[in-house]
C-alpha cells in the first residue's frame, strides 16, 4: 500500500515485489517480518529507506536497485 509516493506496508505481498517507478521513499517497517517476500526490486526513484523497513525478512534472498531502463 502507498501514500503519495510512499511505500508504507507489504503485508499482503508474497514472492517477488517489484516498486514501481516513482516511489520515492520505503517506510519504516514496511516489509518487517514479512517472510512470505523473496526478493525486493527497487526503482532508482526511491532515495529514502526507513528504519526496520526490512527488518526480520527471513526468506528474501535477493534484492536489487535498478539503475535504468
């Protein structure tokens, strides 16, 4: 789920998650404890992380900033 163009929770996204373009921020906790989640592909629109957003995402092996089209 967004708000503007922030990323504020996955709890509901499996597999591969793929941001789309224009996100600029991932908040805090948005994947936290969420192991249904495998990897992670990032727009290079997002320039903020929050804290814990990532945090106790047991399964995700991959992730990945794409740097252009």
């Amino acid at each position: 789920m967004t708000v503007g163009t922030t990323l504020v929770t996955t709890s509901s996204c499996t597999g591969n998650v793929i941001v789309n373009e224009g996100i600029t921020a991932i908040a805090a906790d948005a994947f936290y404890n969420n192991s249904s989640v495998t990897s992670v592909s990032l727009p290079n629109s997002v320039i903020s992380i929050g804290p814990t957003a990532f945090q106790y995402t047991a399964n995700m092996t991959r992730f990945c900033i794409v740097t252009g089209k």
